[in-house]
C-alpha cells in the first residue's frame, strides 16, 4: 500500500526521487549505529520545506528534533526502494 502511495507521490513530483535515493543511501550507510538519529537535510541536499512535504505524504518522520538539529527517518526504507524501481 505504501509503495503505491509513494509511486503516486513521485509521479507528481519527480525532482523528489533523487532525495530519496539520498535518503536511503544514508540511513544504510549508518544502520549498524545504534546512536543513529536520522539523516538531517544537508544529507539528502534538500531544503527543511521539501522534507515537510514528504512528511505530510507519510513518506518520512521527524524522528528527532532539538534547538540545533532535527533528524528524519524514512517511514518504510524497503517500500521507497521498490518504489524508486518502479
């Protein structure tokens, strides 16, 4: 269902497709952190008002957030890679 929904999204906003590659990249090159907070949007080379989009779409969540940083995580890593293969 998630895939669906985020094969929707990409189709009205294909320059997102890019982000999220970034995204997945970053989460996978640090899973084996147990102190891993999240990808901020310097990681994915995208402005905080685009990642607000794609979490209004469910796509990703703050997962934390401080005077200094606010850390983002994708909702379903391997559902976003299906949809980027789709």
């Amino acid at each position: 269902m998630l895939v669906d929904e985020i094969i929707k999204f990409l189709k009205d906003n294909p320059k997102y497709r890019d982000i999220l590659q970034r995204a997945i990249e970053a989460e996978e090159k640090s899973t084996e952190s147990q102190l891993y907070l999240g990808w901020e949007w310097y990681d994915v080379r995208a402005y905080p008002a685009q990642l607000v989009k794609l979490i209004i779409a469910g796509i990703t969540n703050i997962n934390f957030k401080s005077n200094s940083a606010t850390c983002y995580l994708l909702v379903d890593r391997e559902a976003t890679k299906q949809a980027l293969k789709a």
